[in-house]
C-alpha cells in the first residue's frame, strides 16, 4: 500500500462548512452517480440519518451523499440543504414525480465548545454542497471536525483540540480513503507505539493522563461526561454489493479500536459509512484491511493536523 490522493477518486466531491466563531461546522461527500453504502455504528449515543436506509436487505441500494456534522442532534437539520441541493442538481432516486436524494448522516456533540444555540443547519448544508470538488480536503479544524476535541472524561478544562483528519491509500489501481472527524470521550493513541498523541491532560496541562486508567474508577457511578462521538466516511472505487459495504464498514472500526482510547463506549456515538464508487473489481476482505488503515492514518491526523482553538491545546502546543 502506498499513500495517495483524493483526487484520484474523481467521483467523490468533498465539501466543507462551518461557523469558525460559533465552533461547529459541517462536511458532505457527494457522489452524483450514488456510491454503494454501508455503514456500521458502534458507540451507544449515536445521532444518525438514514442508516436503516442502508441495510443490506432494504431497497435503496445507492446512496448520494454523506454528512457529517457537529451540532448534536441539532445538527441533523444539515441533511436538508443536502437534498434541496441535489434535487435542484437531478441527482436522486428516480420516484417518477421528481429524484429523491439519498442522504445519510452522522453527528457529534460539539455543543460545549463555542457557540452550543449555533449548529449547522439547512443553510450550512448548502454551502457545504456549493463548496464541495474533487479535492484533498482541509484538515483540521475545518466542516465536521471545527468543535470536536478529546480527552474529555473530567470536563473541557482537561481536554485537547482536535479536527478532521484524511487519508488515501492505494493498492495498485485500488483506491481506499477515510475522512473522519475526531471526538472521542478518551484519548488519541499512536497506533505504533500506543503513545498518547491527544486526550486528558494532567492538572499542569503539560503531559497527559489516562482516560482509561481514571475511568475505571468511576465503575460504580450512574454516569460519565457525554458530548462526544467520533464519525467518518470510507470511499473506494471498489465494485462492490450492499452486504460486501457494509462489512467493510464494520471492518473500518478496527481503525477506530487502535486508535482510540477507550473507544465505542456509551457516551460516544461512534459512526462509519462506506461509499464505494464501483470502478475497480477488488476482493472485500482487501477493501476492509485498507479501510481500517485509512481510518487509523485520518485519527491520527484530526489530532496532528489541528492547531489549539477555542482555548484548548492542540497537538503541537505539547510537542514544544
């Protein structure tokens, strides 16, 4: 495998949205032609659009594009711009009368970051659309990923910045990519050292503590912090059936699972969805292994990508 770019992937357009000020934004991955779906949610708080829509045995069988936003359930409102957009474009399920755009979404709880009455809407949605191109898209704190942070298991004050993270990689004429936005509950891990890279910071904020360690001493406690949920895309030009996406959606949070924390727990939300563009015959199985790596490379960059904001530290601040 070797790395490559989201602009080899000529089908998927990729836009962003977001209120800088107001911390929360919103990112849509557009394919006109409609993209074999899958998706696959792990956390226990997820807020979500559409995903029975994309069970193997339901009947749409293509979907045309994926939002992923912040704004907690508010934030699903952004779908809505998405489809008039695409309906204005023709793109959509053919009912005869008109197209019905299929659009799934996920959302994370960015609301204690920023502006929490601000989230994106039917508005943001559609300049999301309208910024939308065949690119490598911006990273950081930019669309879905502009309030999400981590390491928030005793509140904000000990939590770090991240963002939105990408990742392409090819395998011969085989093209796999994530896009994820990054807000888990615990902690960002290096994959190949399981070096703490983002998370909850020790009192000084100048090293890190454990998520996992001071968690399990909350084991006879009602609850933990919410407000979390770490959400992405997978896209490849791989020809694949409904039930081959979905399985590899499922494939993808192994990616999650190295990277994060603790990762999939009840208070985070955690979501994956596989558009696959159907140019390339590939083995599913193969698609699934490039897919959990994508999803690793893209964690790991929400977090080294993403400068402090909002008074939080970022990456960087600690690496001085």
């Amino acid at each position: 495998m070797e790395s490559a770019s989201f602009k080899d992937l000529a089908s998927i357009r990729i836009g962003h949205a977001q209120n800088a000020e107001a911390g929360t934004g919103c990112t849509v991955i557009i394919c006109d032609k409609g993209a074999t779906p899958g998706v696959d949610v792990r956390g226990g708080a997820p807020g979500t659009r559409e995903t029975d829509a994309l069970d193997p045995v339901n009947l749409v069988d293509k979907v045309h594009a994926v939002v992923l936003s912040g704004g907690s359930a508010f934030g699903l409102d952004a779908s809505a711009g998405v489809m008039a957009y695409l309906e204005e474009q023709g793109v959509g399920f053919d009912v005869g009368v008109t197209k019905v755009p299929i659009v799934a979404q996920a959302v994370l709880f960015d609301l204690f970051v920023g502006a929490h009455n601000v989230r994106p809407d039917k508005a943001m949605g559609l300049e999301a659309c309208q910024a939308a191109k065949v690119c490598n898209p911006r990273e950081g704190n930019a669309g879905a990923g502009t309030g999400a942070c981590v390491g928030k298991l005793l509140g904000m004050g000990r939590a770090m910045k991240s963002g939105l993270g990408v990742s392409m990689l090819r395998q011969g004429d085989l093209l796999v990519g994530a896009v994820m936005a990054v807000n888990c509950l615990g902690d960002v891990v290096d994959p190949k050292t399981g070096a703490v890279l983002a998370g909850l910071l020790e009192e000084d904020k100048k090293s890190f503590s454990s998520t996992e360690k001071i968690m399990a001493g909350f084991y006879d406690q009602d609850s933990i912090f919410p407000g979390n949920t770490s959400i992405g895309v997978v896209v490849t030009n791989a020809i694949l059936q409904k039930s081959q996406a979905t399985k590899i959606a499922s494939m993808s949070h192994n990616g999650i699972a190295r990277t994060m924390s603790p990762a999939h727990t009840m208070v985070d939300g955690d979501t994956l969805f596989v558009m696959a563009t159907g140019e390339q015959k590939a083995e599913p199985s193969v698609v699934g292994m490039m897919a959990a790596r994508a999803v690793e490379q893209a964690v790991v960059r929400s977090v080294t990508q993403t400068p402090g904001a909002y008074g939080l530290l970022g990456y960087g601040d600690l690496m001085k």
